[in-house]
C-alpha cells in the first residue's frame, strides 16, 4: 500500500507522534508511508512534505482573525499538496488534525470527493463538526448539534477578534465533510465517538482506537526520579504531586492547581511542568516550576519520581500525559472530563467531578498512600502500548484497500 498522512505537525505533540509511528509501523509491514505536515520538524527516518510556509500559515492566522474562517485560507498551498498527492496515487489517505492554519478544507474535500480513495480522519477534537471550537465543554455549549451561532469562545482558539462566522463555518463543513464516498472516522475515545454520532458526521464508519504510549521511553524509571527527588531538595518520606501541561492555557485548570497547592498537608510537594515565565504567580514558593522539559526521558524520570500525577484540565479527549504517567507506574487524579475517566480504573487512579478542587486533591492525597505503582504500569502495557495501537491502524488500512 501507499499511504499518506496529513496532519498540522510532523513528529512532534501527541498526534504528530501519532503520525510518526504509523508511518514506520507501514513501513516496517512492507508498505510506502508519505507524511504531509504544516509545520514542525519532520521525524527521522520518514518521506516527509512540507505543507506551506511560514508565511502561508501567517496569512492564515490573520485571515482567521479577521474573518473567523478558520480552515479556508492556504489554498494555494493545499492546491499543491493535491497535485503532489495526485502524482503519487495513493492507495489510501489517512487524515488527523486539518486545524492549525495551513489547509483549505474546501479544496481538500472536493478533491477527496472526486478522488473516491478511501480515506481514514482520525478526530482528535471536536472541531471537524463545530462553528469555531475545538472543545465546547468549558463552556457547556451545545450549539453544535443544531447549528452554531453567537459563539461563546469567539475569542478562544482558533480566535477571532470581530467576526463571528460560527454559523457560516458550521453550515460550510456540514456541506464540505459529508458525501465523501469512503471515509472512515477514528476517535481515541468513547466519550469523543458519541458526540460524532449525535453530529452531522454521524453516518460514516466509526472506530475507537485509543492513543498509545513508546513504552520504550516511558517506563519506571526509579533511579532517575530518586535523583531527580534530591536535586530539588523532595525529602525521602514526602509525597509528590507532578501536574504537566505543554501549553497551561485557561482550560487546562492552572487556576485549580493554584487553589489546591495552598491546601497542601505537610509532607506533600507540588511540582509543575510547562510553565511560562509569566504564568503560576499564584503558586506558593514550595511549588517546584519546571519550565522545560528536555524530552520523553526527562518527562519520564518525573513521572516515576512522583507519586501521583494530577491532571485538572477541564476539556479534554483523551490525554497523553496520563497514559505517560501509567506506563512509568504513576497513578493519576483528573477531573472526569472528556474521555480522562476512560483510561482509569479503580486501581490507576480516580476521576472527580470537574471543577471540584477538594475532591481532586483528596484523590490524589488517597491515591499517594497506595501501592498501585504495578498496576499502572500492567494497564498501560494492556490497553496503551503504542505500538499495538499503531499496528491496529495499519489492520484498519489493510482491510479498507
């Protein structure tokens, strides 16, 4: 088979390391990988395309912010992608995130339309059958089920300073991703493929793949964390709590970690990763801010040094960062948004209900007094490995072509 990718990103983020390791997953099975990306570094050992520019995407990001047409700049771009694509006549187009301000959905669709390939769009989020958002339960709108309009998070991603173009956007990719002739969807969750079916996309082939985790990089690392303990001065007999986040934007619940670290009983330590120089002025000086993470390793030492990782983001698909945690042996307290109560069970961690930060530090204070470090890791073994879940997309492609 001949496959392409195409996703905002290349090896980088959760669903460029998605993309990555199917592409060599193909290629380990005897088939041809292309991924196409909009920006990012192309992963090692992958035939790669470059989407755009930096200035194609910058027109993007503009137009979006003036027109709240996010997904219909970058034509030219998406033009030449196809005529790439056409060239090479692919057996099958495997689809992730088509936000980001590198494609024109329209151009896409119409030549995927024409193109009768089958074609396999992995949601990542829910902006495949909204007006603007990607995720709308901070805001408890439901607006999307019935045609979006006077959108509550105009200003949120992809934000738009004037225009409110909800209804429009949402009118257009009803038209736009309905009628391709074989498209199949992917959700990494439950939660995620039963708000499909209740949208416009809701006559197409569904599965649930889960996101996977390189149990290679992230495993127990015992000595690492125990190093990693006494550089930042963590005493033998505390207690650590680690909360991470790539981006501690408003959603994310920063706010709920800022509550929960001044209720912090003695012998119990918060640590933070992720933040900006200009974010967690609300932490007391016990915290310890961890601004950068060098790499899967260093992450993977933090999740074994602590002794449950916290997670109180309050929308959400399905994390990567608690699958981490399990897969190095750590038990995760989350609010239960999203598809986050999915990946736990009553021996990995505990989900509560959003917004309520007594009941999250209570979980993580209970889950901190219990050995549960082998069960984490025996559930990320079972349901999480990444290279299972890579081997189960190229099952799916093999039975489409």
């Amino acid at each position: 088979m001949n496959i392409w990718q195409i996703n905002v990103v290349g090896g980088s983020g959760s669903t460029g390391r998605l993309a990555a390791g199917i592409d060599q997953t193909l290629r380990r099975r005897g088939h041809q990988g292309t991924l196409a990306f909009g920006r990012g570094e192309a992963p090692a050992g992958s035939r790669c395309v470059a989407i755009g520019s930096s200035r194609s995407v910058y027109s993007h990001v503009l137009r979006t912010r003036l027109t709240d047409r996010h997904g219909f700049g970058s034509a030219g771009t998406t033009r030449s992608l196809l005529r790439r694509m056409e060239a090479d006549r692919p057996d099958l187009i495997q689809l992730h995130n088509l936000h980001g301000y590198y494609l024109h959905i329209g151009e896409l669709f119409r030549w995927l339309k024409q193109a009768g390939i089958p074609v396999v769009w992995t949601l990542h989020d829910c902006w495949a059958f909204t007006g603007h958002c990607a995720f709308f339960d901070y805001e408890g709108c439901p607006r999307w089920e019935s045609g979006c309009h006077d959108c509550p998070q105009r200003g949120g991603y992809p934000a738009s300073w004037v225009v409110d173009a909800s209804h429009k956007n949402w009118v257009d990719k009803r038209a736009i991703f309905t009628g391709v002739p074989r498209l199949t969807l992917v959700t990494p969750s439950r939660w995620l493929a039963g708000l499909v079916r209740r949208s416009f996309l809701k006559d197409y082939p569904l599965h649930v793949i889960p996101n996977g985790v390189d149990r290679t990089l992230f495993c127990p690392r015992p000595e690492e964390g125990t190093a990693l303990r006494r550089r930042f001065g963590i005493g033998e007999g505390e207690k650590l709590l680690l909360a991470a986040a790539n981006v501690w934007e408003p959603r994310k619940g920063l706010r709920h970690l800022e509550e929960l670290a001044f209720r912090l009983p003695t012998g119990v330590r918060l640590a933070v990763a992720g933040l900006r120089k200009d974010q967690g002025s609300g932490l007391p000086t016990s915290v310890v801010r961890l601004s950068h993470i060098a790499g899967a390793e260093e992450m993977a030492a933090w999740y074994s040094a602590a002794d449950v990782f916290i997670n109180p983001t309050r929308e959400d698909n399905f994390p990567s960062v608690d699958l981490e945690a399990l897969a190095c042996g750590t038990p995760v307290a989350a609010f239960d948004t999203g598809g986050v109560g999915e990946a736990l069970d009553d021996a990995t961690g505990r989900a509560v209900r959003p917004g309520d930060t007594d009941a999250l530090l209570n979980a993580a204070l209970e889950l901190a007094e219990e050995d549960c470090r082998w069960a984490c890791v025996e559930r990320a073994a079972h349901l999480y490995d990444g290279l299972r879940r890579f081997e189960e997309y190229v099952d799916l492609y093999e039975s489409l072509t």
